[in-house]
C-alpha cells in the first residue's frame, strides 16, 4: 500500500447499531479508501509503472470493498435508505437512485481493477489517472446525493417541509 494506512474491516452486519452509527462507520471507511486511492495516484510513475500500477490496484480494491460493503448495508431492511423508502414513498424514487447508482460505481471499480489487474498492456499512466479521477468525482457527487436525500428524509419528518439555509 502506498501511505501503509488500510481503512478498518467492515462491522459485523446485523450487529444491532443504530443505522446513522453503521452509515457513518461506512463512510468513514469509504473516504479513508478514497484518499489511499488519491495518494497512490498522485504518486511518481515514470520509471516505476509496474510499481506504480500495483499500489493503484491495491488502493482500487481497497476503495471496491469499501464501497461493497457501504452498498451492502445500504440495502439492509433497517438501514436509513430503507426507513425512507417505506416511511416517505414520495422519496422512494430517490432510494432506489441511490442504490443503483452504487451498483453501477461498484461495477465501475471492479471492471478497471480487472482491466489493471490483467497487465495485457503498458499501463497508460495518465489515462489511469483520468478515469479514477472520473469515477472518484462519481462516487463523492453519489455520497453527496444520499445524504443530501437523508437530509430532506429528516427535515419531512420533522415537519419542517423547507430546510433552512
């Protein structure tokens, strides 16, 4: 790993934590994964691309698991995405959003940590960079959806119809 730091294991589904606990758990995990990723890219490369590539992988499995397991809790039957959905339909649309976007950023990982993994061909440094850094820019603009929707979820629910500024 580049900076030695791994974000901590996921916890134990069904542990009996509130679902706001598990979320910020979540989080937390995903944007230590994140900056790992940001750091092995921001390395040097030229002259060490083989080196180069395999701190990138790490850091993308790393960040692929992070996000696996924050999908994953995401979908439970008590998590807050889920309380939304039931207790607010008008939302519901929104959860499911939510969720596929997650599917979708999840398969984006796997598949360039594969394409990365397979060493068919030089590793185009710059290219690499791009096309994390489009998928790092998704995934924050993903998290910012979900709690910019939990956000609203709480202020109906406290019957506040407009948050304030």
């Amino acid at each position: 790993m580049v900076s030695g730091q791994e974000p901590e294991t996921s916890p134990a589904a069904g542990d009996g934590r509130p679902a706001l606990d598990r979320r910020r758990d979540d989080q937390g995990r995903t944007l230590a994964a994140i900056h790992l990723l940001e750091a092995a890219l921001n390395a040097a490369a030229p002259g060490r691309e083989a080196t180069w590539s395999q701190e990138v992988l790490a850091a993308l499995r790393t960040l692929g698991e992070a996000t696996t397991v924050e999908a994953d809790n995401a979908a439970r039957p008590d998590s807050l995405l889920s309380d939304i959905a039931l207790g607010q339909p008008r939302l519901r649309h929104r959860v499911h959003g939510v969720r596929a976007q997650y599917r979708q950023l999840a398969a984006a990982l796997t598949a360039l940590g594969d394409e990365l993994e397979s060493g068919d061909a030089a590793v185009d440094v710059p290219d690499v960079r791009q096309r994390l850094g489009w998928l790092l820019t998704a995934l924050r603009y993903q998290r910012a959806r979900e709690s910019d929707l939990i956000y609203e979820a709480l202020e109906t629910a406290l019957g506040d119809d407009e948050p304030s500024v």
